[in-house]
C-alpha cells in the first residue's frame, strides 16, 4: 500500500513515479529483496538497492537459529518457559513492552546470528 501511495503522491514532492527505487539496510535490506519477488509490488518501483541481509541471509532462512536467539532474549527478559514452545514464547513476546526489548542488550546473547 505504501508503494501505492508512492506512485499516486510522489509527483507532489518532485518524484517521477516511473522512477522508484527501494533501499534497504540490514533486515529493510531483506524486505526490499521480498518486494522484488511480490507480485503485488510488480511495477511500484524500478531499482532496489539492497544493503546488507537479502533472503538468503542465515538469519531468514535457518528459522532454528532464530528461535534460538528469540529464546536466549526471552530468558534475559525473565522467561523461564521452554525453548521448544513457541506459542508459549510467542505469548510471553506479546506481553513485554516494547521499550524492554530496545533496551535489551544485544550482544549478550551467545549466537552466532548477528543482527
């Protein structure tokens, strides 16, 4: 929707609707690549510029890991569940505010995926 609305308002701000290019940085690096393959999103934009992970990044294609970085984050915001829950950790994510998670510090967790 949002590339939609470029393409309908972008002209307003001095943008030339047939000349829309995505950029990306780290995980927007990866929904920009998600955004090349959408249907959906065929003929909203024209270049991409990909900086960092793409959908062949360890971290979207080996869910384990990722489970197992959100299980070592949960357990620093005081889970005591299991690992292999995932609702349980899913339910326990919802209940913590968001600002708990941004202050979480990262490099604690003992994983070898690096956001």
């Amino acid at each position: 929707m949002s590339l939609e609305w470029v393409r309908d308002n972008i002209s307003v701000f001095g943008g030339d609707p047939n000349d829309v290019t995505l950029l990306g940085s780290s995980s927007g690096s990866s929904l920009a690549h998600f955004l090349m393959t959408a249907p959906k999103a065929n003929g909203l934009f024209h270049k991409a510029v990909l900086m960092g992970m793409y959908n062949m990044s360890p971290v979207i294609i080996n869910p384990n890991e990722n489970i197992a970085v959100a299980f070592e984050m949960a357990q620093q915001l005081g889970y005591d569940g299991p690992a292999e829950d995932r609702k349980k950790l899913l339910s326990f994510f919802k209940k913590i505010p968001v600002d708990a998670m941004i202050l979480l510090r990262i490099e604690n967790i003992n994983t070898r995926v690096i956001f």
